[in-house]
C-alpha cells in the first residue's frame, strides 16, 4: 500500500509539473508576441521617419540641382553669346581684307594696263628699229658679197666645211686617245693572262694529211693487192669506202678518203693483210672488221684519254666516243682532237686567271668542235651539229653557248664563250699550228685587198705578211690626216664583218703628197 501511495504521489507531481510547464510555455509565447508587436510597431514608426526624411532631402537636392541647372544654362548662353561676337567680329576683319585687296587689286589693274601701253608703244618702236636694222644688215651683207666675193650660200658652204673639218680632227683625236687607252689597258691584261696561259700549256705540234701511205715489202705485193680482175682491190674498196691509189711509186700504196675514221681501218687491215700474206675477198672482209673493232678501241680510248688528260668529268659516253673520232680529224692539218685539248687547257687557265669556273671553262672548250666528228656524216655547219650534241647529251646552257659562239655565229653573252673563242684563236694561230690551203690562202688574201679597194679615197692596197697585215694607199686630195683614222677603223669593222681568220690584221694607211718639178 506505501508503495502504491508514492506511485500516485510522483505521477501526481509529474501531473503538475507537466501542467505548470504547459502554462509556462504559454505565457512565453504570448509575452515574445507581445514584445515583437512592440518592436515591429517601433520599426514601422521608424521607417515612416526615414522615408520622410528621404523626401524631403529629395527635394532639396531637386531645388538645389534645378538652380544648378539654371546656372548652366546660363553660363552656356554667355559662352554662346561672346562666341557670337567674336565671330561677327573676325567676319567683320575678314571682309575689311577682303575689301583692301580688291582695293589693291584695283591698284595693280590699273599699273598693268599702263604697263601694257608703255610696252605697246616701246613694240612699236622695237618693230621700227629692228626694221631699220634688217635694212642695215641687208646693205652690211651686201657689202660683204662685194668685198668677198661670196654669196650668202657660199659663205654657209665654206662655214659648214670649216666646222666639218674641225669635228673630223676632233673625232679622229677622241678615237686615236681612246683606242690608245682601250689597247694599254687590254694589251696589259691580254698579256698577263695570255701569256701565263700559253707558258702553263705544252701542246704537240702535230700535221695530218688527207692520205695514208702503206709500205710493201716488195712491189709483186702489188699485183696480189689488186687479185685476179681487180676483185681484191674491189673489195677493199667497197668495204672500207676508201680509194686505194696503185701507182708508179716504188714499194708503196696511197690511201685516199675524205673520212679519216675509214682512211685509218683501210690502212690497219692492209697492214694485217700484208702481214698475214692470205689475200683474197673473204680474208679482205675478215681483216676490215677486225680493223674496225681496232679503231673502236683507239677512238674510245683516245676519247678517255683526252677527258682524263683535261679533268673533265661525267661526259656522257656518246660523247667520249665522239671526242675520240676526233683523234683522225685535221683541220689546215692541224689535229682536231690535239687542238680541242689545247683549247681546253689554255680556257682553264685563263679561267684561273680571271676567277671563273675552271671546270666549265675546259669543258667547254674540249667540246667545242664537237661537230667536226659528224660533219661528213650530217647535213649543216660543225657548230651546228655540235649545238645539237650537246643538246641531245643534256650539256650545260653556258656550255652549248660558248660551242655556239666560238666562231662568232652569235654574239658571245659570257665570259666562258669569250675565253673560249680567244683559246682557240691561240691555238689555231700559234706558229706551226695549221697549214692553209694555198687556194683558199690566196681568196683570202685577194678578198682582204678588195675590201680595202672597195672604199673611197683608197689608191692601192697590198695583203702581206701572210694575209697579217694590209698596206693601203690613200689618195692624199681626198683623205686627210685626221679622216686617214676614221678610215682605218671602219676598214678594220668591215674585215672583222666579212671575213674568217685567225689571229689578227694589222690596218697600215699611207698617205704621201709629193711636189716635183726640174731645174733648168
């Protein structure tokens, strides 16, 4: 029963404390919403404050900026205004100006127009005088017709010749100081390279023929040369293409081929035959192929020799084939291939000397006659037919320009051409070199002394030194001194325009006046 009692005693005071709590909580809540009725009562006056305030300061500074407003507004107009008056005053100077300078104008209208009477009236009075002038001049110029002797024509004639002869001393004086010039300073380099060139270079003085003669043991080798009914003979003849001459010569036979290549297989195979003693056709065609399988060789090797000798390098194999047939090529007896290598040698040095391209230099020059190995073959010049070679074999532009050049056919652009073109004039020029046709040497000469003939004043001429030098005669009454070096210069132009030679001419005038009479 205590224990029960205690049981209602605690639920009893948990009852009551639950209560008293529940009425607390109450109270809380209605005094927290009392107190924030009062703060957001408090905050709603206060705003109503604050918003007062801004309205009133808003229109203050809407008074305030409203008067500022007026103040610009009224600055602005007086700026506007004084503006204004500052314009209306520079117009105002403006159009003073303006009305000086017409003023001034005016002025300087009115000076002109005096000015143009006074010269109206001074034209006038030039216009009378030279007038009266012109009369003095024409009674002066008569005068002087009297006293000279001349008409007016005349006396312009003999001015006009006076002045002639003055220009043509002064023009021959220019010419003789400026080729005198032009050859110190040429002939000083010409010199230092040339001769540097020609000491470095030893060539081999060699001259050909256009015949071969083969030796015989004995004349009776003759008759077996000829065979039965000439067959022998025949057959060399038509396999070789080459003439085989059988005359009164004593233990010898002459070959005779315009080709050089065909000349040389006929001598190989007669000297084979010869030796080996079985002549008949069937030995004779035998003996030709082996001879022409021997020359191959020479001509390939001779070709090799010459591109090693000259250090020039990758040259198509053509074209070492071809260098090598020039190996049986002469030209005024002089060897083709010999004369190549010589012009490569002397164009490397002068290249040296000048600072160009060494290499093309020598190549160039090895190739430059390239064309004679087919010129019996093809149709055309063997500049010609060298262009075209070293065209189709992919040769430089510099060099198919210096073999196109090397004979004047076109102008020479490089210097590699003019190297070129000197280097074979010295090689063919040299003493010893070439022979010359004694019918083509004296056409030379002959068409040398008509071209001298050819020009006025000229008298007599004479081609000497072998064709080095002409000697000219001028007619003393109709060349002068000073024209005798015009004279010279355009003879040496039309030499140098319509004739091939090598090396070249000297232009020697003589004009003499002689005065005889006899004592009695």
């Amino acid at each position: 029963m205590p224990q029960v009692s205690l049981l209602y005693l605690i639920i009893a005071a948990a009852a009551a404390a639950l209560i008293f709590a529940v009425i607390g909580f109450f109270c809380g809540v209605s005094h927290r919403k009392k107190k924030a009725e009062a703060a957001i009562g408090s905050a709603e006056e206060q705003a109503k404050r604050i918003l007062s305030d801004a309205i009133k300061s808003a229109e203050s500074k809407k008074k305030e900026s409203v008067l500022e407003a007026k103040d610009e507004i009224h600055r602005l107009r007086s700026e506007a205004d004084r503006e204004i008056r500052d314009r209306r005053s520079e117009v105002q100077r403006q159009e003073h100006r303006l009305v000086q300078k017409e003023e001034s104008l005016d002025k300087k209208l009115e000076n002109i127009e005096a000015k143009e009477d006074k010269l109206s009236k001074r034209n006038k009075e030039l216009d009378d005088k030279f007038a009266e002038v012109e009369q003095l001049k024409r009674s002066q110029m008569d005068i002087l017709e009297r006293i000279s002797g001349f008409s007016i024509e005349q006396a312009k004639d003999y001015l006009l010749k006076s002045l002639e002869d003055d220009l043509t001393h002064d023009k021959a004086l220019k010419i003789q100081l400026f080729e005198q010039q032009l050859k110190d300073e040429t002939d000083r380099l010409a010199s230092k390279v040339i001769s540097q060139a020609i000491q470095r270079c030893a060539a081999d003085h060699s001259s050909e023929v256009t015949i071969s003669v083969v030796d015989l043991p004995n004349d009776d080798m003759k008759g077996r040369i000829i065979g039965r009914e000439g067959r022998n003979i025949r057959t060399l003849e038509t396999l070789t293409g080459v003439d085989l001459i059988i005359d009164d010569t004593p233990e010898a036979i002459t070959l005779s081929a315009f080709d050089p290549v065909r000349r040389e297989i006929a001598r190989v195979a007669l000297e084979k035959l010869i030796a080996d003693g079985r002549i008949h056709p069937a030995r004779i065609e035998e003996m030709v192929e082996k001879a022409r399988r021997e020359v191959d060789r020479i001509i390939k090797r001779e070709g090799e020799n010459a591109v090693l000798e000259t250090g020039v390098h990758n040259l198509h194999p053509e074209l070492v084939q071809l260098l090598g047939r020039l190996h049986y090529r002469t030209s005024y007896g002089q060897n083709v291939l010999n004369h190549s290598m010589e012009v490569s040698y002397l164009a490397g040095l002068m290249a040296a000397e000048l600072g160009e391209n060494v290499a093309t230099a020598r190549r160039a020059g090895l190739l430059h006659d390239i064309g004679k190995a087919l010129d019996h073959e093809h149709d055309g010049s063997h500049i010609q037919l060298g262009v075209e070679v070293a065209k189709k074999y992919k040769e430089s532009e510099e060099v198919i320009h210096a073999i196109h050049a090397h004979h004047g056919e076109v102008e020479a652009k490089t210097v590699i051409a003019c190297l070129v073109q000197a280097a074979d004039a010295i090689s063919a020029a040299r003493p010893g070199a070439r022979r010359e046709n004694i019918e083509s040497y004296v056409k030379r000469l002959e068409k040398l002394e008509e071209i001298a003939n050819s020009f006025d004043g000229v008298d007599s001429s004479y081609a000497i030194q072998a064709g080095r030098e002409i000697r000219i005669i001028v007619k003393p009454d109709v060349i002068s001194d000073d024209q005798m070096t015009i004279t010279a210069r355009e003879i040496a132009q039309r030499i140098e325009s319509d004739l091939q030679y090598p090396g070249q001419i000297k232009i020697n005038l003589i004009r003499e006046n002689r005065a005889v009479d006899y004592a009695k």
